[in-house]
C-alpha cells in the first residue's frame, strides 16, 4: 500500500523515541502487505506471523506457569488499540469467552451494527477522511487488521492452521486483553490525517497500548504524524508498538536499489527466469518443475505463470541479498522456496545433465528443527535512526516470518468454516506480538510507564540463538545491532528486569532543543505552542537521553554521558557492571557497584567512551550490562566513528 501522504504534512516517527517500541520504520504504508507476493517489487505488503500454536498433545497448563509473564492472567483488564484495516469481527480469534466487561474508563464506541462487538471487541470505528468513500463500519476487507489484532490479542481457538500446517490452538500474545479497532487503513493506502484523527481518538477512549503496523519515509518529528501522535499518547500513560518496516537489509543510508540477476539458464530470457507472467509461453515447462528466481514481481504471481503454462512444479530460489530468509506463501501450485546457496545448486545441477528430475517432499510442520533461530530475516529494516541517530535503533526484534494468525477468508476448499487462517510475514506481524506483550507487561505492572515498560523489553532481550551463538542475518551470519537493536523479545524475563531506564514526557524536552529544533517546533511536538523556549532548557545530546542503549558518534575526543536506573527488583540488591567494549573504544564507568536498599530507588551512573585510536572510521560494537546475584540488565552499545 502507498502512502498517501498531505494534509497534515507529513507527520510519522522514525524512531520508538517517544515511549513506544520501535520494531525493526515508520509511515503510513501497511508494513506487510504480503511480502510473499509484493515484497520483490515495491517490499510493501500484507505478511504473516504465527501467534502461538499448542501441539495437540500439549495440555493448557503448558502455557500456564506461575512464574513468568505468559502465565498472569492473559492481559485482563488492558485494552490494546490496532490501527490497521479493520476487523472481521464474527471470526472466532474474538470470541470474548472468559474476557470480562472492559474497564469503567473505556469510552470508546462500536460502529457495527448489532452484536459484532463484545467484551473482546469493545470499539470499531472508521477514520476515512481524505476518502470520499465513507466506510459504514471498520470491516476488514483486505485480512492485515484482522491478522495483526488476533496476533496482538487474539482468543484461544482450536484446530487452527493452514493446509494441515501449524496445527494446534492459536493464541494471540495478550488472549484476554480487550480489542479496540481503528479502520485507517484501505485499498489505497492510509491517510496521515486518519492516522493522527485515530490515534487522538484512542487516547481518549481509554486504551492503554498502541499497534501500528504501518511503516514508510521518515520525517523531522514536528512533522512526522505519528511522533506526533505517539507523544500525546505517551503524556496519557500509553504505550506504542510500531513497525520499523520492510526495506532490509539494506542499511538506511544506503540505496536499496535490488536488480534480480539472471544466471544461466537453458532456454529463455530473463523475463522467463524470473518466471514474469506471460515469460513462459514459448517455453515448453508442461509437466514439469519450473526453478524460478525471485524478482520483480511476487512468488504467487511466478507460480500463477508457470501453473498457466502447464508447469507442474516450482522452485522459487532467492537472490543473492535475500541469503537464506525463505518464507510458506499459499501457492497455486506444488512449490517450494530455497535459499540463494541451495538454488545456485540446483542450477548446476539443472545444467549437468540432459534430463534432471525433482521432487518436492512436503513434511509439514517441523517443531525445534532450527537451532540457528531467531534470525533477523532479509526484509527487517535495518538503522540508524535518520531523524536522530543517537538513539540506537531498531529498539527490539520479534516473531515475524511465517506467523499464522485469523484471516478474513478461506485459504482452503472450507468455505463455511469461520475459523480461517493465513500465514504471512513482515514487520507487522513482528508489531503485534510486542504490542501484546507489551500489554501483558502493562497488566502484570499497571503503574510502569511506557519507558519503563520499554526499558523491561530491552534490557531482557535475547542476544543469542537456541544455540547460543549471536542471532544471525539472513546470510546466517551475525547480525549487528542496526538489525536487532537490543535483540530478541523475551517475555518471560520483561516481566522481571531487575532495573529499569525511566524516561518522563518533560525529559523530552531537553533531548528535542538539542536537537537544535526551533521553540516552535518543540512547541509543535510536545503540544504546547508559544510555551516552550529552548534558550531556557538545559539542552542535551541525543546520547544523553535515558534510553536502555547507546549510540555514539566519536571523533578524537572522548565522550561522558549519564544514565539513571529504577530499582523494579529485590529490595536490598547490588549491581556491578559487565562490559564488553567496541573495537576502538576503552570504557570508563562510574561507580563500579549500585546498591539499592527499596524497590522504586533510583541510581545515576556515568560511562566515558575513551577512543584508543585503534579504529579510525566505520562501525563497532558491544555493551553495558549491570549483573547482580538474580538479574542481568544489558544495554546494547553502537560506535560510529567519525
């Protein structure tokens, strides 16, 4: 989807500055519309991710430990606002069994007609003003809202999957949080103006968590819609979850300018090596499997060609800058997607002999098979953050590959099934997940504010694979901290990080003048135009800003910044710091030992990054983390040298 941009020129965040969580770009385009089908042309789709799949034999009380976040009590009580492409509100994911009534703040309204909304579904409304087509209600006739509201907080609904894959009872991240739904987005795009109309409106009805997976070009925060937006929200208690996009993995100072290469092949052009509708009609493929490369247009539409010309079969091999990142699409035909490496062995193998043969095995679903997992796949979007890049970013990385979640209509011949399910993949399918995450934290914590919630989900996040080595990229190689941030979401350890990075909407303030943004301008961001005057604030670096990471810029001089830390865990605790330093920096930190003595105390520390002159340009990395007997707080560290 385009972003239809005007009206309230431009208004979007690059950045999870302002309280919310920052996954892997941000404006208004649909982070995901299947990137299985569009990616390869304009990497802006619907796609998918798999909420949470039971295995049949598995009894519920699997889910129901006592001692981690996923076993509270499911979200109750937290209202999470999606703003997406509406709903299809009678499908089972919204069932509101064993939700009860929405709190007494809730007011917000419900734009369908009888009993479509329940105690899961308190509020749909439409936001289409740049559209002279008026939406009666904010049903979802395209299937992303649908997808990333079940992700966030969907219901327990058994026998889900898709194709006989992924079989069990889906979930999605908070299953008795409360649902409410804002229609901004259509056929289209998403209008700016509806985005901030829907995120003002949510406020005040009351919701406590904001999703938005919605992506696209960046913009100065005063005039970016949903910096805008996420600021008003944050100064009421809210959080917000957006994705980063879908325009890896490419960095965002480089040109993401991919061309398919054409290798040798048998017969044909390139258009017919892509597989391009239409490529194939002078080619005799009749019968047979059909190794097609990705590029220019989606794999659905590649196997739709070689279904027309009589193909049998397809092997959709990637490019080279896609690596290893292959995804489950829902084909017209027998296909199978390879990595770049598998299908440059394949050509040699098609070009060996005279009559090369294939089969395609499918196995299902395979449970534990990937000890490399997570890994961040080939369309993550990748930092720094333009507007400011002295805040490291993205801030988290999340499911975001193949989820399965509730779709609008039948993927199967089950036409009178409600129960309909989708696999896609993409960075809006990663936002949901934190999105209900972050109302499982909210419910578990309701005091914590959205800093605090953010700082938890940074500062416990995975660094490492299953195997414990350091999450891989899709060339399976380590990814670096513009492609993971802090790294992979843990629920479980959020819900208890020992330490949190506090950060008040008034801390802003100094962080925006120094950014060097006019009195107006800070006015515009923190709404409160004419009031503001920067020459009387003590302005700040970027670095300085009490964010739970570090991004440096480093001359020859050395720098000193501060941070401060709230005591969430043991009374009586002590922390010394663990520090692995960037290539090319030496590190100072003062103290060595924090000691607390109440929960809520806070403590200030200050690090000195030293340059040894060892480096001279480029990147490096490494990071701070505070260790007691119980808790380990990690703060990723990033290093450009200038």
């Amino acid at each position: 989807m385009e972003n239809k941009r005007g009206i309230l020129q431009a208004m979007v965040v690059t950045s999870l500055l302002f309280g919310f969580i920052f996954m892997l770009n941000v404006s208004p385009t649909l982070a995901d519309q299947e990137i299985t089908e569009t990616y390869d042309e304009k990497q802006s789709s619907l796609q998918i991710y798999i909420v949470y799949v039971k295995k049949p034999e598995e009894r519920m009380s699997s889910m129901e430990y006592s001692d981690g976040i996923i076993g509270s009590n499911f979200g109750k009580g937290v209202i999470i606002g999606v703003l997406d492409t509406g709903i299809l509100p009678y499908h089972p994911s919204f069932s509101d069994e064993g939700v009860p009534p929405p709190p007494a703040k809730w007011k917000g309204k419900c734009e369908f007609n009888g009993t479509n909304c329940n105690n899961k579904l308190i509020g749909a409304r439409v936001f289409q003003r740049g559209s002279q087509q008026i939406e009666s209600a904010a049903f979802d006739y395209i299937g992303h809202g649908t997808h990333t509201a079940s992700t966030a907080a969907g219901n327990f609904v058994k026998d889900a999957g898709a194709f006989g894959n992924a079989k069990g009872t889906a979930a999605g991240m908070a299953p008795y949080a409360h649902l409410a739904i804002y229609q901004i987005c259509f056929t289209y795009g998403c209008g700016e103006s509806d985005i901030l109309a829907a995120m003002d409106s949510a406020v005040d009805d009351g919701v406590d968590v904001l999703s938005l997976s919605i992506a696209g070009d960046t913009a100065p925060f005063h005039q970016d819609g949903l910096a805008l937006g996420a600021f008003a929200a944050i100064q009421k208690g809210i959080l917000v979850s957006c994705s980063a996009g879908n325009t890896g993995p490419a960095s965002r100072f480089q040109f993401n300018n991919i061309v398919a290469s054409c290798l040798c092949r048998r017969n044909g052009s390139a258009s017919s090596a892509l597989c391009i509708p239409g490529s194939l009609k002078d080619i005799d493929v009749k019968g047979k499997v059909v190794l097609c490369e990705r590029g220019l247009v989606g794999g659905i539409d590649k196997g739709s060609a070689v279904a027309l010309a009589g193909g049998a079969a397809m092997i959709l091999m990637n490019t080279e800058v896609y690596g290893f990142s292959v995804f489950a699409e829902t084909h017209v035909l027998p296909a199978t997607h390879v990595s770049y490496a598998a299908g440059l062995k394949i050509k040699a193998y098609i070009n060996s002999t005279p009559t090369p043969t294939a089969t395609i095995l499918f196995k299902g679903t395979v449970i534990g098979d990937q000890s490399s997992a997570p890994t961040v796949a080939s369309f993550s979007a990748r930092g720094p953050s333009k507007q400011s890049p002295g805040i490291l970013k993205p801030d988290i990385i999340g499911p975001g590959v193949n989820i399965l979640a509730a779709w609008t209509v039948a993927m199967e011949n089950n036409t009178y099934s409600q129960s309909t399910f989708k696999m896609i993949s993409g960075t809006s399918m990663s936002c949901p997940h934190l999105s209900g995450i972050a109302a499982l934290l909210k419910s578990s914590h309701p005091n914590w504010s959205p800093a605090a919630i953010k700082s938890a989900i940074m500062t416990t996040a995975d660094s490492l694979n299953l195997e414990g080595k350091p999450i891989g990229d899709e060339t399976l190689l380590p990814a670096d901290v513009l492609a993971t941030g802090a790294g992979h979401v843990n629920p479980s350890k959020a819900n208890d990080p020992g330490l949190v990075y506090d950060i008040q909407p008034d801390d802003y303030i100094p962080y925006l003048c120094g950014l060097n943004y006019t009195d107006e301008m800070v006015g515009v961001i923190v709404q409160r135009t004419g009031v503001i005057k920067c020459s009387e604030v003590k302005r700040i670096p970027e670095a300085q800003l009490n964010y739970p990471s570090f991004s440096i810029t480093l001359g020859s001089s050395s720098r000193s910044y501060t941070r401060t830390v709230t005591n969430v865990g043991r009374a009586s605790s002590s922390y010394t710091p663990v520090v692995l330093a960037p290539q090319g920096i030496g590190i100072n930190i003062e103290p060595l030992k924090i000691t607390f003595t109440e929960v809520n105390q806070k403590a200030t520390y200050n690090v000195t990054f030293i340059p040894t002159g060892s480096v001279k340009q480029g990147f490096s990395q490494g990071y701070l983390k505070w260790v007691s007997d119980q808790y380990s707080v990690r703060s990723p560290i990033s290093v450009t040298f200038a």
